[in-house]
C-alpha cells in the first residue's frame, strides 16, 4: 500500500490522499490529464438523487427495510431508482432481514438451574421442536404463555430467566405464537430483566422481545413498554449474543419511523459501532444494517459521523474477503450525504478506499463503490477534484466501457463531474 499524504483542503482541515506519482492508478491518470481528453458526457440529471431499500425477505416479511434516505442537491443525478433500489436491498438481503434468534444459536435453556427447569409448567411439545410447534394449536400454548407470564412477574430470579426462556421459544417459529405473546403482558413483564445483572435472564428478555418484534402488531406495544432504553443498555453490556440480539431488536422497531431519530437520541449508535468494530462476524452484519436504517434519519447521520462510524466503514471497503465491503459502501453513501460525513469520508481516506474498491474489486463492489463517490462528489467540488488528483480517471472510464447497464450510467455520471472541476479548474487559472 502506497502511504498517504497530507494535503490541505480549502478550508484548512487535513485531507488524506496518496502521495503523488506513487501509485500505478495516479500514474496512468496523467495520460487522461492532457486537454485534448473529454470523458464521456454526463447523462441528463435530475435534482436531487434519491436512495430507498425496498423490501427485502429471507425468512420473513421484513417491511420498509429502508426508506428514503434523502436528497444530494441540485447537481445530484438520477440514480436510476426503481432499479437501483431493488438491486439495493437484494444486496442487502443476506443479512438484513432477520429470523428470531438468527443471531445466536439458541441455547436450549442449558444455563437455565435445574430447580428452574423442574418448575417449568408441563406442556406436551418441545418449543425448539419446528415439527412439533408446526402442529400446536394456539389454545394449547396459552396456558404455558399465561403461567410463564406470572412468573415474570412474581417468581425468583431463577424461575424469571427460565420464563423468559419459555417466551423466548414460543415466540420463535410462530406468527399467532407472537401475537397471542404479544397480547398477554409478556412484553411489559419482560422489559425489566433488560436490565437484569443476570447475563442469561438478560439475554432471553433481549432475544424474547427480538421474536415478539417480529410480529408487525407487536412493535408497537414493544415501543410503548419503554423497551428502547434498556435495549440500549442490554447492546452495551450484554453477552455477545444478547448485543447482536438487541441490534436486531432496535433494527426490528426502527421500521417504525419515529424509532429512528429516538433510538439514535437514547444512544444506541455507539455500542452499534463497538459491535461493528468488536463483534463476531454475524454482530457485525447486525450492526451495519441498524446502522443504515438509523441513518435514514438525517438526524442520526452527525450521530454515526460523531461516534467515529466512518473509521470502521472505511476498514471494511477494504476487506474484499468479509461479505460487507459493498454494505459498508452503501452506509457511507447514506453519511456522505451531511457535510461532516463528507469531511470524515475523506479525513479516514474512503476516497483512496472506494477508488482501489472500482480499481481492484468485484463488479458489484465497483457498482456500489461510484455510487458512494456519487454521494460525496454530488455537491463538493474539492471531493471531485481529491478523486481526479487520486487517479480514479481510467478505473472510472474502464468501468464506464465494461461495466453492466448501471455501472457504466454510474461511471459516465462521475466522469462528468470530474470533467465539469477540470473545465472549473481551467477557467480559474485563465482569470487575473
């Protein structure tokens, strides 16, 4: 890797770019310098750019998995949206719609006490047996749902974390199950042991309240319990599994819009970051995707740049090998969108990163590599010319011959802005 330089942009802050003619990319961007070269036209633009998710489903309906992420401003271009959007949240669709406990193997109760498991109320299946569950009726489980709903509320603390195991496996595999859940207290009796110092109570109320949330008439009644704060607190201090359950949990209830903004204020987007920067790789796909969607809230986006997101972001372009350099990009497309997104993109080095990513990566890391440069050059005319003086000119012209459909569009689109700041620049150096 070639080292970075210091450069100072306009407005006295420290850019990080590669040192001049150190770099093969830098290098062949000197032939494209010559007046005689023109990159290809820009396509006809819109105001604004505009960047929306749309559903997304592995293991269930997971709804508005983004909404509309905002405007770029009045040199934006059209991003192509129907088509874009659903490319977009299919790329997403690996990790972003969730099952109930997807994010840690269920544990079967092997840290309940035996004591506990012998008060357990009797009831003929096993809840971690899907064939079983399958042929349950919802008449047969409201007896366990009610006694386990009692305990919650009365019994000791082994005989709590063992109901809240129970609520946990019922609410698992089933829609009625969580509805019928949903509508018998569980939930306000569960959201206390959010804050339990037992690490498993704590981690069954997380994962039970995940399953419950997964129920669209649950997220509500959820959100109304208080279960954002100490959801909160359970993503700072949980277990491995109880963090990326509460990540999931956040993301889960984010899809109610007015979540978002009060989320990011009850201040989930640190511990988000700790997990994207700390957590196994299943926490850390958690954390980027509730990340995104705080961050559809403008809001939440000086929050995320605040908490230092754009570091770790920046890191995981560049890991080719970790499934998450194209969701990273997406994310910081989203922050490149506020000034002090752009600032930090550039300060961390996500230009050199995004450019090496159009240069070196998979075609569809390339794809979503321009659109993040996109976001960033859209209304900044030092970040267009930081990405001409960084060599990005022949990857982009490549791209822009042998890239698919959208890639070329994406690639003719940034071209044309970098030949609007040289023409710019041009007519700077003619004036007295």
């Amino acid at each position: 890797m070639v080292s970075l330089a210091g450069s100072q942009s306009p407005s006295g802050s420290t850019t990080r770019i590669r040192s001049h003619g150190r770099s093969m990319r830098t290098i062949r961007s000197h032939f494209y310098e010559d007046a005689n070269y023109s990159p290809p036209p820009p396509p006809a633009r819109s105001a604004s750019v505009s960047e929306v998710l749309t559903d997304s489903v592995v293991d269930f309906h997971l709804r508005e998995l983004s909404a509309a992420s905002g405007t770029a401003a009045s040199k934006s271009a059209s991003i192509d949206a129907a088509t874009d959007l659903l490319e977009l949240s299919r790329d997403f669709s690996d990790f972003s719609s969730f099952s109930s406990d997807i994010s840690g193997e269920l544990q079967k109760l092997a840290l309940t006490p035996s004591r506990a498991i012998e008060s357990r109320p009797p009831y003929d299946f096993d809840a971690d047996d899907t064939d079983a569950v399958d042929s349950v009726s919802v008449g047969a489980v409201e007896p366990a749902v009610r006694s386990s709903v009692e305990t919650l509320r009365s019994g000791s603390d082994a005989e709590k974390r063992a109901a809240a195991a129970r609520i946990r496996l019922l609410a698992k595999h089933r829609s009625d199950f969580r509805s019928l859940i949903g509508g018998s207290g569980a939930i306000e009796a569960l959201v206390p042991l959010l804050r339990s110092t037992d690490p498993a109570a704590q981690e069954n109320a997380v994962t039970a309240l995940l399953n419950l949330s997964l129920e669209e008439s649950n997220k509500d009644p959820v959100t109304a319990a208080g279960a954002i704060k100490p959801l909160v607190y359970a993503l700072r201090t949980g277990t491995a599994t109880a963090k990326q359950n509460a990540a999931c949990a956040l993301l889960s209830l984010s899809m109610i819009e007015d979540n978002r903004t009060t989320i990011g204020v009850l201040g989930a987007i640190p511990p988000l970051i700790s997990l994207l920067i700390n957590g196994s790789a299943r926490g850390k796909k958690d954390a980027l995707t509730t990340l995104y969607k705080l961050c559809s809230a403008r809001q939440n986006k000086g929050r995320a740049v605040s908490a230092g997101a754009v570091g770790p972001l920046v890191g995981l372009v560049g890991e080719r090998r970790s499934g998450m350099a194209e969701k990273a990009m997406v994310v910081l497309g989203s922050l490149a969108e506020v000034e002090e997104g752009r600032a930090a993109i550039m300060e961390e080095g996500g230009i050199t990163a995004l450019v090496e990513a159009i240069e070196e990566g998979p075609a569809r890391g390339r794809e979503f590599a321009v659109m993040a440069l996109l976001q960033l050059c859209a209304d900044s005319p030092h970040c267009r010319g930081l990405l001409v003086r960084e060599g990005a000119i022949p990857p982009l012209v490549a791209l822009s011959q042998s890239g698919s459909a959208r890639a070329k569009h994406k690639a003719e689109t940034l071209l044309g802005y970098l030949r609007e700041q040289r023409q710019d620049g041009a007519l700077s150096g003619m004036a007295r």
